[in-house]
C-alpha cells in the first residue's frame, strides 16, 4: 500500500471506525499482513479511549512493505482468533482491507504451491465464518487499476457481508463509516461539514439511543456542548 495509499489515509478510516464504537462494550483484534503475518492484535476489551488507542497504534507500527498478498492466512488467523479468544455472548463480524488479491510468486500464468495453500486457508475461514455467523465486510483499494474487486467480493458474499471497491484512498473514510452503520445497525450522518466557530444543532431520538457519539475530526482547541435547556458542558 506504499504505492496505493501514499498518504496512509487507511488509518484515519480506522481511526474513524474505532471513533464510532461506544466507549465500553466492544472486543477488538486485528491482523496485519501481507505475505506473511505482520501482527495479530489479541483481541482485548474496549471500555475506553485508551483501548481504542492500542488497537490503532498496534495497527500503524505494523504496516505491509513491499510484500505479496496472502489473504487465506490473514483471513483464517482472523476468523480463529474471533472463535477462541473473542466474547462469545456477542456477534462477530471482519472488516477486511487489502490493494491486492492472492499472490504469492509474482507469476499469474500458474499458481505455486504458497498460493495453493493461500486458497486452502481461505476457504476454510470462510466455511468457519459461515457456521459461526462472523460476516466478512471487505474493501479492496483499487487505486492503482490492478486488483481484482472479485475476490474480496466473493469473501463477503459467502459469509453474509458486503464488499466495496474504491479507486482513490479518500474514499475509505466513507466506506468505513458505511460499514459501521451496517455492523451496529446505527443511524447517523454529518450534522456540519466547514471551518469553527459554528453552531450545529443535532436531535437526539427520546426512545431507543443508549448513547450518542459526536465525532469532531481537525485541529479543534475548544468544545463546548449546551443542552435544549440551555447547560454548556
């Protein structure tokens, strides 16, 4: 993704979906790879803005170089580390990333024995993820016009997820956002988009919201929120 996503505009995307989370309730793991395990993020208790920071972190100082791309291995370490160390009494689901497809000598005209072994992982992670309910939600970064969107199309439709192709790396920040909706089954939207001071006003339904998350991205020194009742916070 040196070539693809320059700019690292993968990691503000997840920094936005771990934003989104409720502060407590949430497990999150991650894996980092490309032909080869990079990291695997145990899987750890959300309960504040520190937690969320450890996933981040752990994330950035594990980033892919100039590695092939093993799917299988990334996709069936995920899947099993959600089915032994994740909270059982919760749903599971994978957002998925990666600018390539299975490719692992470089030789399309025939596929090694890596790749073979690659494809064999992947379809037994997607057959674990089936029979324990965990949907797969992928993007593939498509900047450069060399992916083949199918592959990860076919990962989310096999295991009950949705899959998205994106061109520009700008665009993660949205199909992330969307995949958040999608997995928590939240409503929302951008109240104000434009440079502060501003005043933006935002209804909170009386029924039926546990908890509203305002999300304030930019340089911003100074918040202050004032209730119907007119209380600044």
């Amino acid at each position: 993704m040196l070539e693809t996503d320059e700019n690292q505009l993968r990691y503000d995307a997840t920094d936005l979906f771990l934003g989104l989370m409720s502060r407590e309730g949430n497990y999150v793991g991650a894996v980092s790879f490309d032909d080869k395990i990079l990291n695997a993020q145990d899987i750890i208790a959300v309960n504040a803005t520190e937690d969320k920071g450890v996933i981040s972190d752990g994330i950035r100082q594990h980033s892919a170089t100039n590695g092939d791309t093993d799917i299988g291995n990334a996709l069936k370490t995920a899947v099993d580390m959600l089915n032994t160390k994740g909270n059982p009494a919760l749903p599971s689901a994978i957002v998925l990333l990666t600018d390539g497809n299975t490719d692992l000598d470089n030789d399309p005209a025939e596929i090694s024995d890596e790749e073979e072994t690659s494809i064999e992982k992947k379809s037994q992670a997607i057959a674990d993820a089936r029979s324990s309910g965990i949907p797969v939600y992928s993007v593939c970064l498509n900047e450069n016009g060399e992916a083949d969107f199918s592959e990860t199309k076919q990962i989310s439709d096999a295991t009950g997820g949705e899959a998205r192709e994106v061109t520009d790396a700008a665009d993660l920040n949205g199909v992330y956002e969307m995949f958040y909706q999608m997995i928590y089954g939240t409503g929302g939207g951008c109240v104000y988009t434009g440079t502060v001071p501003v005043t933006a006003t935002y209804t909170v339904p009386e029924i039926g919201v546990e908890e509203a998350n305002i999300l304030i991205t930019g340089d911003v020194t100074d918040i202050r929120f004032t209730d119907p009742s007119g209380n600044e916070y």
